[in-house]
C-alpha cells in the first residue's frame, strides 16, 4: 500500500469497562497481597508484611468471605487488581 488518501485507518477494539477494585505499595523490600472473593466481590488487602505468606493471610483475612483467595502478591513493588 502506498502512502496517500487511500490509507486505512487501524481499528482498536474498545476495552471492557473496569475500575481498580484496590491498589497498594510494600516498601523496603517487603510483601503485599490481594485477596478477593467471587461470590461477593468482596476484597481485602494488605501490604508492609515480612514474608508473602503472611501478606497473602492477612488479605484474606481482611476480605472477610469463606471463599477469598489471594489473587496477587507482591515485594517492593505496588499491587492492584481491576474489577469488571
């Protein structure tokens, strides 16, 4: 194809609509965790913990649901999930 009037146009699909459920920071080379629950939409989050282990039970405990489970992890880094 040649450059000119009769180019085309790319197409971008649209993205689905989210929204960032819950973000967060560990710092100094600790860990964070989210935690999230699929029958309530619940979450929880907890971040500045010594071992991931621990960051990832305390999100879950923060959700609060019998069915949370940590989605993400993280160390030194920020962390967050987005939510349909």
């Amino acid at each position: 194809m040649s450059c000119g009037t009769n180019s085309v146009e790319p197409t971008v699909p649209t993205p689905p609509a989210c929204s960032v459920g819950l973000w967060a920071c560990a710092t100094n080379g600790l860990f964070g965790a989210i935690a999230y629950s699929t029958s309530t939409r619940a979450q929880g989050i907890a971040y500045n913990y010594a071992t991931r282990a621990d960051a990832e039970t305390a999100a879950i405990g923060y959700c609060g649901k019998p069915d949370c489970f940590a989605v993400a992890w993280f160390q030194n880094a920020c962390g967050a999930i987005a939510l349909k």
